[in-house]
C-alpha cells in the first residue's frame, strides 16, 4: 500500500482549508504559497475533490475552495477514496486484475488476508476524521485498530 503525492497534497490542502476558510474562499495561490506544490496539480487535486463532494468552489473575484462539509463529518477514507480509488487493492479481485487471470483465485488461501487488510484499513480511516488531523485531536489509542 502506498499513496501518492496527490494524497499527500490533497490532506495538505484540507487542513488548510479546515483551519482558515470559515471566514472566506481559500484560492489555490493560497494554497501552495509556502508548499512549493504546482499550481496546476492541486488545482487537479482540488477538482477531484470537489468531485467527491469534500470541497465546494466559489468562482470570481472572491472565489476559492471551502469545505463542503464541516471537517468532523469528512473521513481520512473519503479522502484517500476520493483521490486514490480505494485505500486498498484488493489486486488478486477479477474486477481488478481485469487483464491477468488468475488460475489460483478459487482456491487461493492468500485472499482472505487481503480481504481483511482492506476491510481494517477501511475502519482505521474512518475513525480519523478531517477535524482530528487540523487540530492534531487523536488518540490513537482509540482508534480502531483490531478486528475485535
């Protein structure tokens, strides 16, 4: 499992907004100011998330992004979804490996740990919130990490 520079633009971006945009529209300038991030990328990264209904942009004058949502309700998994797909592939899925058969997949003894990997992972992200990560709010130790 691995996510990109997308992912980790895109939680830069929305801290960002979390922490200042109650007050107005936050512009992609302002956004990369200090980052060193390409314009051209986040503002990419900025469409998918308002694709998936994270963020909301306003054009004009005093245009921008804002979040759409109050930062408690969006998920660290809405956001990694909304930019990666999935938080994790499930690579040996015939959904997923449309153009390699897999000979194995029937009786494969690997599957199921891969299966649970995502279903884990899933509940890890859903239990961290946008909010937690701006205000540097969690407890780890409440997270769910088990299965239990």
């Amino acid at each position: 499992m691995r996510f990109t520079t997308k992912t980790e633009y895109g939680l830069v971006c929305l801290i960002y907004l979390a922490k200042h945009s109650e007050l107005q529209p936050i512009t992609v300038k302002e956004l990369v100011r200090g980052e060193q991030f390409s314009p051209t990328f986040t503002e990419k990264i900025m469409q998918q998330l308002k694709a998936a209904k994270i963020v909301t942009s306003y054009q004009g004058n005093q245009g921008g992004y804002v979040l759409a949502r109050n930062p408690a309700e969006v998920t660290l998994r809405d956001i990694i979804e909304a930019l990666e797909g999935s938080t994790f592939e499930v690579f040996c899925e015939p959904t997923i490996r449309k153009d390699i058969v897999c000979t194995h997949y029937p009786m494969c003894e690997v599957s199921p740990v891969w299966y649970k990997t995502k279903e884990l992972l899933d509940r890890f992200f859903n239990g961290i919130s946008l909010e937690m990560l701006a205000k540097r709010d969690c407890n780890w130790k409440e997270l769910p990490f088990s299965a239990a």
